[in-house]
C-alpha cells in the first residue's frame, strides 16, 4: 500500500516538474530574437534583374470577333469545356448573394433580405415620407448599359 502511494506521489511530483519546465521553456522562446536575415548588406535592398533581351515567348494568341451570345456563354464556362454546368451558373450570382447574406452562414433569411430592401426605400425616399413618388422611384432604376449596336426602330 505505500508503494502505490509512493508511486503516485512520484507521478504527480514529476508531471509538475514537467509542466513547469515546459511553461519556462515557452517563455524563452517567446523572448527570442528574431532569425538573421538571409542577405546581409546592400544587394539585400535591391530587386533582382535579368536580362530579358534574347528571350522569345509564344505568339499572342489571335484575336477574333466573337458574337454577343458567344461573349455570355463564355462569360459562364469557366473552364472552357463548352458547357455551362450548374455551379458554373452560380458562380456569377455569388457576390450578390455575399452581400446581402449579412451574417456569413450562407442562408439568406427574409430578415437580412428585407433589412436590404428597407435601406434600398429609404435610400430612394428623398422627403422621407415613407412614400416613393414616380420622381423617387426612378432614381433606383439601374442603369442601362451601352450597346454596340443601335436599337431598331421598326
């Protein structure tokens, strides 16, 4: 029965030993200095050159006249395989999406949404009459982007 006693008396002895050292042992280590550099010297300050002059890359790739339709669907295909998958899809909406999902759980709920919506009316309501007028309510259109071509007056 005193041996067990002994013996764990001992154990604890030895584990309280050891926390100690190692407690000590961080704190050196945290007092250290930081490592040398591994240039020394004036040329430690300076950026690397090399002479480029003989050197030849690939030709530019050649530049041709895409449609419309072509320029959306590549838009989506971000790997170029030629077809649109659904994450592919999703990608572009994914900004939108970080925006108005305000806590980061990616869900968006009708609270953060309407807390969007809310800011939006009375970013238009200019008297703050909690009313938009036709005046108010055209000054949240989004604006139109140029076309190349001119619209047709048929």
């Amino acid at each position: 029965m005193n041996r067990v006693v002994l013996g764990a008396f001992a154990a604890l002895v030895m584990v309280g030993l050891s926390l100690f050292w190692l407690q000590g042992r961080a704190e050196v280590e945290e007092a250290a200095p930081p490592p040398a550099p591994a240039f020394s010297g004036p040329a430690a300050d300076e950026l690397p050159e090399a002479d480029i002059s003989g050197l030849r890359g690939p030709a530019p790739p050649e530049v041709t006249e895409l449609t419309r339709e072509e320029q959306r669907f590549n838009r989506y295909d971000r790997n170029r395989d030629n077809r649109i998958s659904r994450n592919e899809m999703l990608s572009t909406r994914t900004p939108a999406f970080r925006a108005l999902d305000k806590d980061g759980n990616n869900l968006l709920t009708f609270e953060e949404w309407a807390v969007t919506t809310a800011t939006r009316f009375d970013g238009l309501d200019g008297n703050g009459d909690g009313i938009l007028s036709r005046e108010e309510f055209a000054r949240g259109a989004p604006t139109p982007r140029p076309s190349s071509t001119p619209a047709c007056r048929c």
